[in-house]
C-alpha cells in the first residue's frame, strides 16, 4: 500500500526458458523412469508381509529412502551451523563488529 503511494513498483524478469535438447529430455526421461521405479519398490516392500521379513529387500529400501534424503538440498546445514555458533556461550566466541566466529567451527 505505502509503495503504491510512493510509486514504487517491481516486475519479476521474465526468465528465457531454453528448449532442451535431445540428450536432456533423454536424461530426463531415464531420470523419471529411475524415480518411478525407486518408489515402486518401495511401494511393493510395503504392501508385500514377506518382502518386510526379508533382509536384503529391508536393506534396499533402506538405501532407496537414504539415497531420497541425500539427494535432498542441504540448504539447512549452513544456518544450522550459523545457529549454533550464536548459541554457544559468549566465552567460545569472539564478537567483531556485530559477527560471532566460534574458533571451533571456523575452523573446519
């Protein structure tokens, strides 16, 4: 409300979306076929009473799920790691200019 008053105003770019080639919607469609089977044997080990009590078919979708969260963005590692710094006692920081370093992560 107060922008229109002021007469401030913004329009998002139009991102130029590029035709794939051949070899990308190849990819692409071997990456949705892999997906797609991924979670059709996770699907099966869940339905199925005997694929639950066998151990390398437990093994195998322990590995599918732990490839899922894997492939996952790891965009909360970095503020979970900036959290703990400011977290920790005053004691195990040094405070310049407003940024608190923690010795112990910076230097990793």
């Amino acid at each position: 409300m107060q922008q229109q008053k002021s007469g401030i105003s913004y329009t998002a770019p139009i991102e130029e979306t590029k035709e794939k080639t051949g070899k990308q919607k190849e990819n692409d469609e071997k990456r949705q076929a892999l997906i797609r089977r991924q979670q059709d044997l996770i699907d099966q080990f869940e339905n199925t009473e005997s694929l639950q009590q066998d151990v390398k078919a437990e093994t195998l979708v322990s590995l599918l799920h732990f490839y899922t969260r894997e492939k996952k963005p790891q965009l909360c590692g970095v503020s979970d790691i900036l959290q703990f710094c400011f977290i920790l006692p005053p004691e195990n920081t040094h405070n310049f200019h407003g940024i608190i370093f923690n010795p112990v992560i910076d230097s990793i």
